[in-house]
C-alpha cells in the first residue's frame, strides 16, 4: 500500500509540474503577442512598415523610386529616376506674361487702310503757287540764258575728262586683269586652308564634346513638382493618363501596371526634411546634424537640375558659400587630419547668412510645388 500512494503521488507531482510548465508557455506566447504589438506600433510611428523584397524588385526593374519631401507646408510623396543627359528632355516651363508687350508692337499690326479723321482739316493743306509778275520772268529768262551757256561750257570739258578717263579705264583694266589672276590663285590656296581648318575644328568639336552624364528627373509638370499628401493619391495619379515629365522613361509602362500603395515605401536615403534645414542651422556649428544638411543639399540640387531652378542652382553651385558648407561638413564627417581642418573652417561660416540662403532655397522650391492630394 505504501508503494502504491507513493506512486500515486509521484503522478499527481508530475501533473502539477505539466500544468505549470503549459502555464509558463502561455505566458510566454502572452509576452510575445504583446511585444509584436510593441513592435507594430513601433514600426506605424516610426514611418510604417519596410518595403517587401517584391516591391524592392519592382522599384529595381523600373529604375524609379518614390520620394517624402518634408516642407514648410507638409510632408508629401513622388517620385524620381536618373537617366543619361541625351536620354531625356527638360520640362517645360511655361510662357511669362511681357509686361512689355505693348511696347514692341509690330509694325503690321497697324492697319493703313484705317479711315483717320482731322479735326483741322486746312492745316494739312497745300499753299496754292505764286503766279509770276513781269519782272520776275524777265529775271528767270536771263537765268535760264546763263544756265544754258554754263552748261555747254561743262559739257565740253566732260568730254574732254571722259576721253581721258577711258584712256585711263582701259589701262587700270589691264592692269586689274592681271591683279584678278594673282587673287583668283590666292583665294584658291585661302579656301584649301580653310578647309583644311574646318575640317580640324570638326574633328577638335567631336573629341571635346561632353559625355552624357546621369541627370535627375521628377514626377513634375511644366516645371511644378507634383507632391502627393497620400500614397493612395500618388499610386491614383500614376495609373492615369496626366501628363507629366516621367512618361518619357522606357520603364513608366510597365511601373503604371506594378505599382500598389503598399509599394510606395520611401527608403531612409530618399527622405528629406528640408522643414528642419533653417532651424537646424540657427541653432549654431555644435548643433548643426550633418546628416539632415547633406541630404537636404543632394534633394535641392536634383529638384534644381530637374524643374529648372536657376536661382537655387546657383546658390548651390561649385565655390558658393552654401557649397563651401557641404565640403565642410563631409570633410568634418570623414574625421582625421582633414576633418580636424575642416572643423575649423566650419566655424568661420556664419549661421544665420547660411540659414537666409537655405531659407531662400526652400521658398523657391516651395514655390514650385503643386501640392495634390
């Protein structure tokens, strides 16, 4: 009997240790549910969800990728592709108004058959002719005498000037002749060299003529960046049949038939808070994020390049103070002898001049962004 009861409850320990271990793992499935949801919350404030391996497949075969651009006026969605210079054409910009105009009017558009009304008519009038008394036609009698005499005198001597003139002509001929022969040889030595010129300048043209090189292009339209507050506006606006600057791509075809909401998932290199440049900079070289600065400076010249923004190309180009500020940051970052150096030229830049030139960078792109939604 003794064997018998401790058996029995070795099984009852045995259960009991059964049941907590299930317990224990309920728990832990508990825990596990409780994070993910952690994580998925993470992941929503965070910026949403990483882009699956079949929409990076499709963003690779198209060669496009969507962009967040965050502004002054909110955080909006396109999209951006780099081709060969020679593989696209520029947008269009749209006609000015000439404020002008009125004042190179044409010639022809003045109508010469209009009928024109004078309030003093007599004005315009012709004076009637003097009829001629007695003695001013005696007086014009004997003019018109020594007119005529004056003028057989000259006669003569024209003729005596123009037999000396033929003379003359004849032997200028002769010797024009001679000088025509000397200029007909030098002409035809100057052309055999000219040609031989042209013929080295074309060849010079074709050697230095540049190389395409990758250029930026933007889902935009007569020179307005198309940004979308919604992936769902975006992905609507793509299948349709507006016309943009993207559809000159080999790829957009097959992009219009791929694309899904879910795709548009920017990666962190294609997103850019030009909404915090102009702060960022106030607050001084110790505070200055290397990072937002470089990439608000890459998503500035490309929309630029791409919407024809001549002033912000120039503000951002080769030697100007707001691209003095680049090299030095990127110098800065790389760290060593260079970075050392670069730190110090850093502080010689003045924050708030490089806070106006960002602020006036971002009001022209502000300014040229259709805003969807």
């Amino acid at each position: 009997m003794a064997r018998q009861s401790s058996r029995s409850s070795a099984k009852k320990d045995e259960a009991v240790d059964e049941v907590e271990e299930l317990d224990d793992v309920a728990d832990a499935d508990e825990v596990d549910e409780s994070d993910l949801d952690d994580d998925a919350d993470f992941d929503e404030e965070d910026g949403g969800s990483e882009r699956s391996a079949q929409a990076d497949a499709m963003w690779s075969d198209v060669r496009i990728e969507p962009v967040e651009l965050a502004l002054p006026k909110g955080v909006g969605y396109t999209l951006r592709a780099y081709r060969l210079s020679n593989e696209l054409t520029p947008t269009d910009l749209p006609e000015e108004d000439d404020d002008f105009a009125v004042l190179r009017r044409r010639e022809d558009e003045v109508d010469e058959d209009e009928v024109v009304i004078l309030e003093n008519p007599e004005m315009f009038e012709e004076a009637p002719e003097e009829e001629p008394t007695p003695k001013k036609a005696s007086a014009a009698k004997k003019q018109r005498s020594e007119d005529e005499t004056s003028a057989s005198d000259v006669d003569k001597k024209d003729k005596d000037v123009d037999k000396k003139d033929k003379d003359k002509d004849k032997a200028d001929e002769e010797e024009a002749s001679a000088d025509e022969e000397e200029e007909a040889e030098a002409e035809e030595a100057d052309e055999a060299d000219e040609a031989d010129e042209a013929e080295e300048i074309e060849e010079e043209e074709e050697e230095e003529e540049p190389e395409p090189e990758e250029v930026p292009a933007f889902l935009s339209h007569q020179g307005k960046l198309l940004l979308f507050r919604s992936v769902e506006g975006l992905v609507e606006f793509v299948k349709s049949d507006a016309e943009h600057d993207l559809q000159q791509l080999d790829t957009w075809e097959s992009l219009k038939t791929r694309i899904t909401a879910s795709a548009v998932v920017p990666k962190d290199e294609d997103r850019y808070e030009l909404d915090l440049v102009v702060e960022n900079l106030r607050g001084g070289q110790d505070a200055w994020d290397t990072d937002l600065l470089l990439a608000a400076g890459e998503a500035a010249r490309d929309l630029a390049y791409a919407l024809r923004l001549e002033p912000v190309r120039t503000a951002l180009a080769a030697g100007s103070p707001l691209d003095d500020l680049d090299e030095g940051l990127r110098a800065a970052a790389a760290g060593g002898v260079g970075g050392f150096f670069a730190k110090r030229r850093l502080k010689k830049i003045g924050a708030q001049q490089a806070a106006l030139g960002w602020r006036t960078i971002i009001g022209k792109i502000s300014a040229a962004v259709d805003w969807r939604d």
